[in-house]
C-alpha cells in the first residue's frame, strides 16, 4: 500500500468563506460521491448559552479531483435533537451513503452526563435533496448502548456487500476513574452489525474485531471500509485512554487492517507510512474516511488537536 500526494484540503481558522463566525474544528471529514463533485460534510463546534461545545454539520463541495471548491453550505444540514434526546448536544460524525436513491446518514449523536462527560448513540437521517438538508426518521436512536455494550455507541460506518447492510461502529465497554490530573477517561472498541434494511440492526454484542496493540484500554474509533482488488480494507484511529490530549506519544494515530470475508480482521497499522513534517497533522492523525472516486481511492482525515485546523487527504494506492 502506498499513500501519495497528500495535501492539507480544508483550515477553518483561515478559511472564511463558509461564514464560519464563532465556530471552531473541522471534524470527521465524511465524504459521498455525487455526479459532478464529491461532498465532505464534517462537524464543528459552536459555544451555546451556557458557554459549552455543541457540534453542527456542514459541508463542502469538491471537484472530482478535491482541486477546486465548488459550492458549500450556508447553513447546518441537520438541527441538533430536542430536549433530553440522545443527540441533544451536537451531533458528531455524520457518515452519509446512498440507500434506495436517496441519502441516508448515519449520526452519532451526543448528550452531557454529569458523573462522566458524554453518552453517544446512532441516529438515522435521510436526505431527499441531493443531501443539502436531512430530516431525523424519528426523535430516537436506531443503535444504543446495550446489555453487552454499556455506553458510547457510535461512530457508525455503513455500506451494502452482498445484498447485506454492514455496520461497523465504536462500543464503549467502561470508563475509568477519575485522577488527581484528569477526568474519567473512556474505553472503546469497535463492533460489527448487519441489517437487511439499513434501519433495523443485528449487532454481534461485545465482540471486539480489532486486536488491541497499545494496551487493554486501548481506544478505537471511527471505522471505515472499503472493497478493493478482493480484500475489505479499513482505516481506523486509536490512541491510549488517558494523557492523550496534549501527550503526542500516546495520541490518536491511524490504523488499518484487512479482511477477506468481513468477518476476520488482521490489523496491518505498520502499512500506514506517509509524511508527518505539516504543522497541521505532525502530532496527530485521526477520524479518517475513505472514498472512491474515478477508480482513486482516497482517505480524509484529521490531523493536530483533532481537527482544529480541519482536514487533509492522501491517495491510497493497493
């Protein structure tokens, strides 16, 4: 595998034309291929009344060959869920595919807790605008935390292989305690379901695909596959679960591991080997998605302060 012609795509903070006024990041670049361009939608962050984070989806319009911004939007795609819902506070990724015609997106919505900081669960929105805006099939979530699978449910990847809906998806499986020098720190994994319909899911509870390389509270996250010369692919980040934030040695980084039956993963992460010299991802790289587009795959992700100065893509050659 070789990774090539990496460019730094989109930085909020010098970037202007998206009237971006009083917002920050530019998170999980999630892409879909339409006839003329390919759309990134991403999430950023805006201070509500109480001076706290909420996150809201926006998008860019890219040529075929992400040379050229073609359009944006002027406005959030979808409007963050009602009082006490799952996706109260921000909705954080949000990873469109094409189901019947139109587009369906699957959400990870967020909520505050007070004894940790955050619970997350999927929602589902469905486009029927060529996917400027979105409306919510309903006020609930359509995969939650669950028996074998206690919290922070999210991150959901979905894509259609042999007439089958194929999620891939992050569990939190415990949080841990709080210290003298950090708050409650997360644990989480990522898990696989199926569904005939792209609404109703069958998840393998708890079970864990990836191996862990860190340590037992090693964190996975934002999973994303694709089919190519007959193996599945997929990129994924990871990093430690506590002194992450600042520590760049223990921060997220990317992963990847194949499969040839969707079933078994054999992670590869040394396959990953591209420049880290840019002041935007040289300490960070993480929340990546991977498209096709013209028989070229290519892979968004985010790099330094998670994706305080946006997002970057490279070409992957197999």
């Amino acid at each position: 595998m070789k990774l090539i012609n990496k460019r730094h795509l989109f930085n909020p903070q010098s970037h202007n034309f998206l009237g971006l006024v009083g917002y920050n990041f530019a998170q999980s670049p999630q892409a879909i291929v339409l006839e003329d361009r390919v759309r990134v939608y991403f999430s950023s962050r805006v201070s509500d009344q109480e001076g706290m984070f909420i996150s809201v989806i926006r998008f860019i319009d890219y040529s075929l060959d992400f040379e050229q911004v073609i359009s944006y939007s002027t406005d959030e795609v979808i409007t963050n869920g009602e009082l006490g819902t799952f996706d109260e506070h921000g909705i954080f990724p949000f990873s469109p595919t094409v189901i019947d015609g139109k587009i369906f997106a699957y959400t990870c919505g967020w909520s505050r807790r007070v004894s940790v900081s955050v619970e997350t669960s999927t929602g589902l929105v469905v486009s029927e605008d060529g996917g400027k805006t979105f409306k919510r099939m309903g006020k609930g979530p359509i995969l939650s935390s669950s028996l074998y699978e206690p919290c922070l449910v999210g991150d959901s990847f979905v894509r259609k292989y042999n007439d089958t809906f194929h999620m891939w998806y992050m569990y939190g499986k415990y949080w841990k305690g709080a210290t003298e020098n950090e708050p409650p720190a997360r644990v989480y994994k990522i898990g696989h379901a199926t569904s005939t319909d792209g609404i109703n899911w069958s998840k393998e509870e708890g079970i864990q695909i990836l191996e862990d390389v860190l340590n037992k509270d090693e964190c996975q996250a934002l999973p994303t596959v694709i089919e190519k010369n007959g193996l599945y692919r997929m990129f994924f980040c990871y990093r430690y679960a506590d002194d992450f934030r600042t520590n760049k040695e223990r921060g997220y980084r990317l992963g990847y591991a194949e499969s040839s039956n969707l079933q078994d993963w054999v992670r590869k992460d040394e396959e990953i080997n591209f420049e880290t010299t840019d002041d935007w991802d040289n300490s960070m790289r993480c929340y990546p998605n991977l498209v096709e587009v013209n028989d070229k795959v290519f892979l968004l992700y985010n790099g330094n302060e998670f994706g305080k100065k946006g997002f970057g893509v490279v070409e992957v050659v197999f």
